[in-house]
C-alpha cells in the first residue's frame, strides 16, 4: 500500500492543487465536509492513498499548502472544498521571508567569490 503527500506550493500551485482535491474527491465520493456519500464500494477502495480517515468517518486530504502571502490560501479555504483541508496543513510567511533568503544565497556567493 501507498500513500501520497500533496505539497501544493505558491499562487498557481494552490490554484491547481485546489482543483485536483475537488476532482479526486468526486472520484472517491468525498462531499466537501470530508465525508463519503458515494454509492459504490469500489470509490473507498485505495481513499488511503491520498486521504487520512479522521474522527467521524470524516477523510481528510494529506496535502501541505504553502505560499509567502496569505491570499491564495484564504481563496482555497474559501472555495468549494476549503473545509476539506486541516487548518495547520496550510503554511504561510512573510515576504521578507524571501528577501532575507535571497540576502542569504547572495551573501554565500560573495564568500565563496572571496
């Protein structure tokens, strides 16, 4: 048996990333509560590859959201199966994240230049 992490990451990741879970959870027969209203055996068959089964018969996808600004997870949250997804699955900074980052890389580079 396997099982799949979806990392989904930055604006278009999470766009995308939002619209896979809407797909595959049709598949499975997954509402957007998190729980299976299918009406065949064969839709739960392999739901642990991509979801953890929570409390209540509730499946929850094992995704990990990231982005530096807040806004496109409030979207995905938002949308249609935002209640799908466990709040601390979604991770995001500050964009001076990135700058520091970046000060980082540039920094390293000037001391292998020297």
């Amino acid at each position: 048996m396997r099982e799949i992490v979806h990392i989904q990451a930055g604006q278009c990741g999470n766009q995308i990333g939002a619209k896979f879970w809407e797909v595959i959870s049709d598949e499975h027969g997954i509402d957007p509560t998190g729980s299976y209203q299918g009406d065949s055996e064969l839709q739960l068959e392999r739901i642990n590859v991509y979801y953890n089964e929570a409390s209540g018969s509730k499946y929850v996808p094992r995704a990990i959201l990231v982005d530096l600004e807040p806004g496109t997870m409030d979207s995905v949250r938002s949308g249609p199966f935002g209640q799908l997804f466990r709040p601390d699955n979604f991770i995001f900074g500050d964009c001076t994240c990135l700058e520091n980052l970046i000060s980082l890389c540039l920094m390293c580079t000037f001391i292998k230049a020297a």
